[in-house]
C-alpha cells in the first residue's frame, strides 16, 4: 500500500493536496494510506520549507504548491 | 485596444454618459478587469516557461554562510521573484534560522517577498507606466534593505521561540523539474491556475474600488486634501493600510485611481506597500515562531519605512 504524507501547517491549500489525492485514489481504485502533517520539525525535517509539501513512501515527491491532476494520478497509479 | 473595449461596453452596450459618475466607473472597472486578467495570465505563464520562479528552498542554499551584505542583497533580490503561499512563513523561517542566516536578512526576505514580484512589476509598467513600476519597485528594495537592517539592531534573536532553535533540517529537497517544452507547458498552465485562482478575488475588489474612486471622487477635493501638501496624509495613508490587505497586485488599480485624480506619488506608494506588505493575519501567522514583542517591532519598522519613503517621494516629485 503506498503511503502518502502531505507537508503543511494546515493552510487551506495543504487541505486541497490531502483532498485530491484521496479523490484521486478512490476513482483509481487504489488503497492508500494518507496522514496529514502539522508539526513543524517533521515538516522540516523532509527538508521542506514551503507547503504544501508531498511525501510519497518517504520521498519527497513535490513542495510549494497544490500539485496538478496528472501529477497527483500518477503518485496513486504508478 | 483595452480602452476601445471598455468605450464599447460602457457607452455603447449600457448607453452610460461618458460624464456620468458611473460610465466613468463601470469604463473603469471594465478596462481593468480585462486589462489586468490578460496580462497575469500572459505573464504568470511564460515565466512558468521560463520556470523563473525560484523555490524558497533554493534561496536558503544561495543566501547561507554568505557575508551579511551580499547575503541581504541576494535574499530582497530574490525575495522579489519568489513566490510562496503565507502558510509557508513559518516553516520558511525556521528553515533560514536553521541554516544559521542572520535573522536581520530573513526578514529582509520576508518583507520584500510580499511587497515585489515579478508578476506585480509587470502588471504595474502596464497599468501605470515605466516610471512608476521603477519607483515602487525601487522603495521596496529600500525598505526591505533598511527594514532588515533595522531589525537586525533590536538584536530580534531573543524573541525567537525556544523549540525553533531545536528544529533540524533534513536535506533540502529538491525536486528535479520536467524540463521538456511539454513539462514547463503543464507547468505554466499549472502556475497560472494557481496563482490566479488565489488573487482573483483581490484584483477584482482592488478594481471595484479603484473604479469607485475613479467614478464618484471629485478631483477637486482629491488635489486639495490628498495632494501632498498636508504631511499628515502620508502616515494617515500607511495607518489605513494596516488593517486592509491586499495582493500586490489587487492594490495596483487602486493606486492607478488615486493617481489619475491627483493623489501624491508618495502618499499612494505608502498606502500601497502598506496594504500589501503589512497584513495582519500573516503577522499573526508568525506569532508561531517569534513572541509579540518582535512582531510589534517589525510593524513598527515597517509602517515608519514606509512613512519615511512616502515623505521622500512626495518631496521629490
């Protein structure tokens, strides 16, 4: 099962990325399993400064805006 | 072209009187709207070809273990053409504190990100022309370099929360960007959708006023109260900024009102980089990592930055 992270003090647009990607996983039909990150040190400690950040199976896979459609299809998918 | 389209709905399509207060607002309000959409959209997408945008992330590996001046002078040069959503100022401040860059030179940073952008500078050369995109540009690389500094002397380091100074940095993530002409396409289109899905709103309430303004404010009053004479008017127009916010480039038809009925040059700049760079709720957003006391301090720099810049341009013009 992929295990996604999303990076953010809990600003809206850190709302939107968790959102899409849960979408996207149920029209994919794939099971993920996504935990949203507020703390501060962790966040950090990915080496991410601007949120919204995505962590896929522990990479860094996207930071510093909402991550398109095609993109966030092809974390569920690939 | 943008004036002949306003002309056409305004006075043709709704049969206004070009001397009426409100064909002059609603030819105002037009114009800009379609004005302003068409250059963000313009702009914010062939710098997302260009990738132009820089990443906080990369501003920390350029700006540390730099010497103070030239690492200031990168961080308000680069503050200008890096984006980031204000939910990021807090992990973005402990990511610059983290890699031991004075506190002085972040908020350098964290004031002249705000304030210039790129997308703004253009927006302003198209709206107001040359030599005033030149001038706010310029007082905000000013008031960025000396706010820092300004900081810097109140030694802010002791206002800093205790747990920020704990926090380790993993390596920077860098994320290799798709650099194939189809990648920065999707790129652009990406950036645009969001940078104008998140400013949309403010331009449009930036226009409604400015049209208001434009439409119902006699110029005669303007040029009597407003025209620079009076010295009150300058911090009256930064005390007004404080509680309204604004994108930068929301405020740019406002100030294109104030200036096409006769408001001072300096006046306008002070209210608006008082809007746009002062903001409430982003200070309060950085209440996370630095006490009261700092953020009064970093109002108060700034509101007489931006008072002292207003005077000189009102005197020099």
């Amino acid at each position: 099962m992929k295990k996604f992270k999303v990076l953010g003090g809990g600003c809206r647009n850190c709302e939107v990325t968790a959102n899409a990607i849960t979408q996207a996983a149920r029209e994919a039909g794939v099971e993920i399993e996504l935990v949203k990150v507020t703390d501060m040190a962790e966040i950090l400690g990915f080496g991410v400064m601007s949120t919204p950040g995505v962590v896929l199976d522990g990479k860094v896979v996207h930071a510093g805006s909402i991550p398109g459609p095609d993109q966030i299809r092809a974390w569920v998918r690939e | 072209m943008f004036d002949a389209f306003a002309r056409l709905v305004a006075f043709q399509v709704l049969r206004l009187s070009p001397e009426s207060h409100l064909g002059a607002a609603i030819h105002f309000f037009v114009m800009d709207v379609v004005k302003i959409f068409v250059l963000l959209v313009l702009v914010i997408y062939v710098m997302g070809l260009l990738r132009a945008m820089l990443s906080p992330e990369r501003v920390r590996a350029f700006v540390r273990d730099r010497p103070d001046w030239q690492a200031r002078g990168m961080a308000v040069t680069l503050g200008a053409v890096t984006p980031f959503c204000s939910c990021s100022s807090v992990p973005l401040f402990i990511g610059f504190v983290e890699a031991g860059i004075p506190l002085g030179v972040t908020f350098s940073f964290l004031i002249a990100s705000p304030m210039i952008n790129e997308v703004a500078a253009v927006i302003l050369v198209g709206v107001l022309g040359w030599k005033l995109a030149a001038l706010y540009v310029a007082a905000g690389l000013l008031v960025a370099w000396f706010g820092g500094i300004a900081m810097q002397a109140f030694r802010p380091e002791r206002w800093v929360e205790d747990y920020v100074w704990k926090i380790h940095m993993g390596e920077a993530a860098m994320i290799e960007p798709d650099k194939s002409l189809m990648g920065r396409h999707r790129y652009a289109v990406g950036e645009v959708r969001e940078i104008v899905g998140r400013i949309w709103l403010w331009v449009l309430i930036g226009v409604g006023v400015g049209a208001l303004f434009h439409g119902f404010v006699p110029a005669g009053w303007v040029t009597a109260h407003l025209g620079g004479d009076d010295w009150y008017t300058v911090p009256a127009a930064v005390l007004l900024g404080i509680p309204l916010y604004s994108n930068a480039t929301g405020i740019i038809p406002v100030a294109e009102a104030m200036l096409g009925k006769g408001v001072a040059v300096g006046t306008t700049l002070a209210l608006m980089m008082s809007v746009a760079a002062l903001s409430l709720p982003e200070m309060l957003i950085l209440r996370k990592v630095i006490r009261w006391q700092a953020l009064a301090l970093f109002a108060g720099v700034l509101a007489v930055a931006f008072t002292l810049v207003g005077w000189g341009f009102n005197l020099i013009t």
